[in-house]
C-alpha cells in the first residue's frame, strides 16, 4: 500500500498526463536512447509510446530510464502503416522528424492538438515509409556543421516545446499544482 504522499504523486502525475501527445520510435535500436527517450516521455506526460518493430529487444537502461517505463503507456506495432493507421484512426495528426524538401520547422507546427511525434533511427533517421506516410515532415534547425540532434535530445526538444505552446507548466507555477490548473 503507497503512503499518502505517494498515492498524491500518482494521481498528480495520471492528471498531467498527455494523452493527445504520443511518440512513435521508428526503428530506435541502442538502448542507452531507447531509455532516454522513455525517460523524456515520462518527464513531459506523453500520453503512449508506439515502438515499432523489435525497439526494445536489446533492453532499457534502468540507470538511465530510472523506471519510468513501469509508469509508461507503451503500443507495439509491427510496422510504421500499422501504428499510423491506428493514430489517424484516432484523430491524430502524425508529425515525422526529418530535414528534407517540405520540412517544417518544429515551432510553427500547432503541437497543442492530438499529435504524434515520430523519432527515426540513429543511423539512417526516419524510415521512407515514415516519412511517407506522415502527415506532414518537421526539423529542429541546425546552426552548426552537424545536421542533426541525437533523438533523444531530439525528441526532447520537440516534446518540451509542445508542452511550452500548451502552457504547461504556467511560467512561474510550481509543478506540484500542475494538474490543478490543467485547462484541457
């Protein structure tokens, strides 16, 4: 049986919950990312998590996920159309990381509706198939000689700044009185 404190926690953290906010994990395969990722999921209240294919088959991290993957809502789908046709079957916008002819820049994408953030590979960044089958390609531009964030840094920068267009947390309040406010 949790403590009070504990069992105050939780709810807090159910009510902050983004359930209009998923990432999908399009091949990720190191586990320290993985893990990573999992770990910036939980800290910006995604809702789900979709892995596609056999992500997490190496394992995740615990010194770096810190658990968080108990806590976590995680979907399985064996391929990029299938997890799509799921998130468009459920009203949401499907948003794949990548720079390329018609890419958007991350912050003028109205990240405050159902959206899905797909995160692509290490190596190779999103599959064709992602990016394909998106609704739309958005990047985080790049001002030094390297093109791209490694994608849990990546993902974090995207997720926070979804939570930013939605004012969570308000500027200035603390975040235990978070879910007080929640305006959704």
């Amino acid at each position: 049986m949790p403590s009070e404190r504990r069992a105050d926690k939780i709810a807090r953290v159910l009510a902050s919950r983004q359930h209009d906010l998923h990432v999908v994990l399009d091949d990720i395969y190191h586990p320290h990312n993985i893990s990573a990722l999992l770990r910036t999921c939980d800290g910006a209240g995604v809702g789900c998590i979709h892995i596609i294919g056999e992500t997490l088959a190496d394992g995740v991290s615990a010194a770096v996920s810190r658990g968080c993957e108990r806590w976590s809502e995680i979907e399985y789908h064996d391929n990029i159309a299938e997890c799509y046709a799921r998130l468009h079957w459920s009203g949401f916008r499907v948003w794949c990381t990548g720079a390329g002819r018609g890419s958007i820049d991350y912050r003028a994408v109205d990240l405050t509706q159902k959206v899905a953030i797909v995160l692509g590979n290490e190596r190779r960044g999103a599959s064709g198939a992602a990016r394909a089958l998106a609704d739309g390609l958005i990047w985080i531009p790049m001002l030094g000689m390297v093109e791209s964030l490694n994608v849990s840094v990546a993902g974090g920068v995207i997720l926070f700044e979804a939570l930013r267009q939605r004012g969570l947390p308000p500027v200035g309040q603390p975040v235990d009185s978070l879910a007080d406010n929640r305006q959704r």
